[in-house]
C-alpha cells in the first residue's frame, strides 16, 4: 500500500505511470522519459507493488488499463494539478503568472474573425508572458473529457447536451449553413424547382461529434451514408458532390467565393450554434485559467 505522505520517489514513479498512459504505451513514451522500455516497465511494476493492484495489462495484445489502472491515473491528473495550482497561487501573490495553461478550443475557429478567443489569447500572453501555453483543437465531447480529467484548464465549443462536474458560459452564436458543392443536383438547382424534395433524397454528411436529431431536424429525414468527427471532414465530405452538410459560414466561405460550394435554399435552412466555454466545477481554479476566462467574457459578444 503507498505510504503518506507521499515521498519523492513515489510521485516519480507516478509521472512515469502518467506518461505511459497518455503515451498509449512503454515504447511510445520512451522519447518522452528518455529511458528504455524496460526500465519504464520496471517502474511501473514498481508502482503496482506500492499500490498493491494491477495498473495495466501489457503483452501481445497491446497496452491496456485496468479499472483500478484508470482510477489511479484519474487520481494522478488530480493530484498533479493541485500541485500545479499551489504553485501558480503562490507566484500570483507576488504579482507573477507563471505555469502551464491548457486550453481546448473547437477546430477551425480561427476562420470566425467574431471569435472572442484570437483577442483574449492575445491579451492573455501580453499580461501572463511566463505562462507556457499547451492549445488544443479538438470535437466537443473531446473537450469535456479533456477538461473532466484535468488535461485541460478551460475549454470552448459547442455542447448542446451537458455532462455533470461542468460549468458552461455562452461566448456567443456561430452562424451555421447547410451547404453543397459543385457536381451536386441543388448546385444547379432553379427556384423554381422543389428544393425541399431535393434536401430530402441527398445523402447527409453527419456530425459525429453531436446528436444531429436534436440540433438539425432536418436530417431527421435524411439518408446518411457518412459522418466526420471535425467540421474539416464536413467540408471534405461536401465537396465530393455527393453530399449536403452544415458549415460554419465563416469557414465555408472560402469555396463559396470560389464559386466551389453554396448554401440551399437561399438560408431557409441556416441555423445558429451558441459557442461555450467550459470548465471543470472546482473550489479554486487555476489562476492562469481564471484570468483567461475573464478576458473571454470581456471580448465575448453581447
């Protein structure tokens, strides 16, 4: 059983059980610990020996954690980050941010030129220097989880169902179009003709990453053949010709001035998506985190 208070070598032993896990395995994570494969096995052993449970199962099979394994590497994101946290509080009393600051944000949204984000991150650096910024792009549930496990201070994206131990605050709308390309019967379509007839016989490009029943009703009577995990495999999928799929405007514009894609409809299908930020239920958040958050509410749209 691990002794308390926990030595030294005890919290090694625990980065290296950290590493392992988010390397996906021994040999992935040697770059990172800069020892071998086998040292870091022993290690891990070691760890199981203190703990008194097994971590991980390794073999043929590949690396996989066991429940205890992944209680233990929940535990470890904890801990690591009130120590982190200790230190960023400490230094914040002398008037100085320091530390590392994670943050997930929603993919392509640099494109949406009425994003608060590109401004709040500017002013973030200006004012916290000595912060070292780790800025992830990732699917929305991907975000949660981030944020749930500690990976990530805050986050932003679009989350229309939400999970408990959350906290979400609106940072604005994105306006969304249902598109499709060149080579795709409603490119060509007249005003004259049934454009609602059209919509519904075209193979849908899904959103894996929400529930599309609930946020676009309209595909509730759609045949869908394929489904993206990011908004850049939407596009993808559009551009075949074989699909209709909702774009952020901003991002869709490109190939609209192209002359390479087009909303239906004229609009009539458009629908609006509400940006949040998120960020874990927590009695004292990261102080780095905290001033981010301000900015992103002062640059927020009203």
């Amino acid at each position: 059983m691990l002794p308390l208070p926990l030595s030294k070598a005890d919290l090694h032993l625990l980065h290296v059980f950290s590493t392992v896990v988010e390397a996906k395995g021994y040999s992935s994570a040697q770059a990172e610990l800069n020892v071998a494969p086998s040292t870091i096995s022993r290690q891990v052993s070691d760890l199981e020996i203190r703990l008194g449970m097994t971590l991980c199962q390794r073999g043929r099979s590949g690396f996989r954690l066991t429940e205890e394994g992944k209680l233990v590497y929940h535990a470890t994101q904890q801990l690591f980050g009130a120590v982190r946290a200790f230190g960023e509080t400490i230094d914040a009393s002398r008037g100085r941010l320091t530390g590392n600051l994670a943050i997930a944000v929603i993919d392509n949204w640099v494109f949406n030129e009425w994003s608060p984000f590109a401004k709040a991150l500017k002013a973030f650096v200006a004012q916290a220097p000595d912060v070292f910024i780790d800025l992830f792009a990732q699917a929305p549930d991907d975000i949660e989880m981030s944020v749930l496990d500690g990976r990530v201070h805050i986050g932003a994206g679009v989350f229309h169902k939400h999970k408990p131990g959350l906290t979400y605050t609106s940072l604005g709308l994105e306006r969304m179009g249902l598109y499709c390309a060149a080579g795709h019967p409603l490119f060509e379509a007249q005003d004259g003709e049934d454009i609602d007839a059209l919509v519904k016989n075209s193979a849908y490009a899904k959103r894996a990453y929400l529930r599309e029943r609930d946020v676009a009703p309209i595909s509730r009577k759609m045949e869908t053949k394929a489904h993206a995990h990011q908004i850049e495999g939407i596009a993808h999928l559009i551009l075949t010709g074989k699909f209709v799929g909702y774009l952020p405007e901003h991002f869709a514009d490109v190939w609209v001035q192209s002359g390479r894609m087009k909303t239906i409809g004229e609009g009539r299908f458009d629908q609006s998506s509400e940006i949040k930020l998120v960020k874990k239920n927590e009695a004292q958040p990261s102080v780095a985190a905290k001033v981010l958050e301000d900015l992103l509410r002062n640059f927020a749209q009203p």
